[in-house]
C-alpha cells in the first residue's frame, strides 16, 4: 500500500466486506495497528487506481482467502484515532494530529470461492452467529454494520 496510514497528510478511504455464510458474518482477528488482536470486519485501504469494489474483493481474499461478489452498501462512517502529543507544553497551542483517520466504505458481499482462512495481516477468522456478536468485542461501528448486513441478507433471501 503507498501512503501513509498512521499519521497521514489527508484521510484515508478505507473499505470493508461482510460476508453473511450459513446464516454467520465472517470477521477476522487483526494483526496489525489499529485495533491489532481485535475481531473486525476484514478490509483494508484503498489503493491508487482502484475501485471501491475491487478494493474489497482484493482485501477478502487476501485477508480470508474468499473471492467474493460485492453486492450492497452497508454504510459509509469515519474513525478519527487522536494522535500523541510529544511535547505536552505544546498541548495547549496547537491539537496532535490523527493519528489515524480512515473514511470506511463497507459492503455486503457474497461468497463466490474458497474457504475461509487467516491471511495477510490476520491472526484468525470465525464465522459468528448475530446472538453470539457480544462475545467478540467489535467496536461500535463494527457491530453496527454487521447487524445492518445481516438484517439486508435477510432481505435478500427470496421468500
């Protein structure tokens, strides 16, 4: 990825998929910062000349080794982490920067191929029932999009 993610210049566009198997979001444990060892949404950041779409198909299968269908916007959010101030004199004139500030595009997807296993920067996946979310410890925003994408999976299914 080129850019700088922890303390950048401008925001970064970042992109998620949940992918709902068997009635289970899959989420992956992160092994990098932010949020390193927490369960998330697999994804990752946009690159130069991508689309939106193929960045989330790129980081599923790097991230879970699934090749997924992108098929609805969940939600667009932002996540703002507050940077450290070196100098705490210098507090008080001047806020830190970011330390990171990510524009998060997130996806429903479908599963196309593959299985689901830990790649790239992820330390583990687990394919999670709704009722069981709690135990997993998302961050608000997190939990928020996945409850979205299981209740548009629901909608999808053809009654």
């Amino acid at each position: 990825m080129s850019g700088k993610r922890e303390y950048p210049d401008h925001p970064v566009v970042g992109v998620g998929g949940v992918v709902i198997l068997d009635g289970r979001a899959l989420l992956i444990r992160r092994g990098s910062e932010p949020l390193k060892g927490q369960w998330s949404v697999p994804g990752g950041t946009l690159e130069l000349g991508e689309t939106l779409t193929e960045a989330v198909r790129r980081e599923l299968r790097e991230e879970t080794s699934l090749d997924v269908r992108v098929l609805d916007l969940i939600e667009v959010f932002e996540r703002i982490f507050p940077g450290v101030e070196a100098n705490p004199s210098a507090a008080l004139a001047v806020p830190p920067r970011p330390r990171y500030h990510f524009v998060i595009v997130d996806y429903l997807c479908e599963a196309i191929a593959g299985s689901p296993r830990a790649g790239s920067d992820v330390t583990d996946v687990a394919l999670v029932c709704e009722e069981d979310l709690p135990a997993y410890n998302l961050t608000p925003a997190a939990t928020r999009v996945v409850h979205k994408a299981f209740a548009m999976a629901r909608a999808r299914v053809p009654s």
